[in-house]
C-alpha cells in the first residue's frame, strides 16, 4: 500500500521494508489498529486518544435515536 511520502505511515513502511523493527506512539484507536495491521509491535496510545474515544462513544450512546 503507498502511503503520502514523508509521513508516518511511509516512514514505517520503509522501515520495515529495509528489516528493521519500529515502534511509534498512536495518537487514536483507529490508528493504533491500522499500524499494529502494519505490523508495528511497539505501540503505546496516548491518553488522549482513549479520552478521545471514551468520550465520542458516550456521547454517541446518549443521543436519541432520530
């Protein structure tokens, strides 16, 4: 898969391209599922992405069904 070059996301591809191990700090849920897909096997979360996350759900759950 190409990624934008220069990015996260690029930079890992390359990494593990060329056989070394790489570990990055996840800024969200979602992006700590698409690089552990990666193969990335070091990945903290940062506490505001599970904040984040929490918060976006509880409020999803207390909405009223349109």
């Amino acid at each position: 898969m190409a990624y934008p070059a220069g990015g996260t996301f690029d930079i890992l591809a390359r990494a593990f391209a060329a056989g070394v191990e790489a570990g990055v700090l996840a800024p969200s849920v979602a992006d700590f599922h698409r690089l552990r897909k990666m193969g990335v096997r070091y990945l903290p979360m940062v506490i505001s992405g599970l904040i984040g996350t929490a918060l976006h759900s509880a409020v999803a759950g207390a909405r009223e069904p349109a």
